[in-house]
C-alpha cells in the first residue's frame, strides 16, 4: 500500500499498540494518526480487516507485522520497486491484493 504523507511513517508506526481487544478498537487506534486520517474508509477497513490477526486463546487482534517492518515498507522506496521485480518468482499459490488510487492526484494528498 502507498501512501503520500508527510507525517514520519516511523513515527506513526512506532505509536501503535501491537495488540487491541477489538477491530474497532484498532481503527480509532489508527485514526489517531494523521497518516491513517488519509485514507479512503474502504481502505482503511481493508487494512483492520487484513493487516490484523485474532489470537483464538485470548480473542485480542494483533498486527500482522511490526511496526517497525510496516514503517520501513512506507519509508525505504526501494522495497516497494524490489517488490514488483520479484512479483515472477511468487508461487501462483500466492494471493495478492491492490490497493490502487482512484485520483490522479491522489499522491499529493
């Protein structure tokens, strides 16, 4: 996912909780922050639905990755572009999601 912002990804991503008690409580968790405040609602919801985990023993949702990981995909450009190149070597079994602005200037935002 990218993201135009002008706020520290690092900053953002250091701030988050590793563990909520609900979804909900993770989304207003991450409306907190200026960087999620940009995102489309769809997006965002995609995000809590995708980027968190439920333990089965405790019921809370954890984050997929670490934040500190998460923060180093929105800061390091080059990850992104190493990414795409090696899209061929994924196995088929592999499913992937876009997520695909909808404005032209949806980068300046």
């Amino acid at each position: 996912m990218a993201v135009h912002v002008s706020q520290n990804p690092q900053k953002c991503f250091s701030e988050l909780t590793p563990s909520y008690t609900l979804r909900e409580e993770a989304r207003k968790a991450f409306l907190k922050a200026p960087m999620f405040q940009k995102f489309d609602p769809a997006v965002l919801d995609a995000y809590v639905e995708y980027g968190l985990y439920e333990d089965k023993n405790t019921g809370e949702v954890h984050l997929k990755c670490n934040p500190a990981w998460e923060a180093s995909g929105f800061a390091e450009v080059r990850s992104m572009n190493e990414g795409w190149e090696l899209l061929p070597t994924l196995d088929d079994k592999v499913g992937l999601r876009w997520i695909m602005g909808g404005r032209e200037d949806a980068s300046d935002l």
